[in-house]
C-alpha cells in the first residue's frame, strides 16, 4: 500500500478508493489476515483492523482521500 499510494500522489491523484471487507467474507488481507476471528462477527481480529488503520493513516500521509466502502452487500 505504501508504494501504491506513493505512486498516486506521484501523479497528482487526490482519491483513491478503498474496500474495508475483503470481496467475499472469510478472504484475507495482504497481510494474511481475516478480518473476523472465524468468521464471528462478534470477535473483531485486531491485526487485521490495524492494518486497515495503517492503510488510512498512510493515505493521509500522502496527502490523498480515500472513499471507504464498507463491504458488498452481495457477499455477505
């Protein structure tokens, strides 16, 4: 993610979109994570939320927007 938004504030983007969830539930994240212990909504897996804060953070840093999209309804 660092490279990636270093490359769009490199070409003067201001927004880059941005899922939450992964496209279907149970999926991981670049860090190998899911975002649900087992899939129980009810137990939040912190390495995976702070992941998701590190990428918000680094977006700003960048100076870029993001637009968050929760989830697709779809999948879950």
């Amino acid at each position: 993610v660092d490279k990636y938004f270093e490359d769009r504030a490199s070409k003067q983007f201001s927004a880059v979109l941005a899922h939450i969830l992964p496209w279907r539930q149970g999926e991981k994240n670049a860090a190998g994570e899911t975002a649900f212990v087992g899939n129980d909504w009810n137990k939040p897996n912190e390495r995976y939320w702070a992941h998701c804060d590190h990428v918000v953070n680094q977006a700003a840093a960048k100076g870029l927007y993001l637009g968050i999209l929760p989830m697709w309804t779809r999948n879950y």
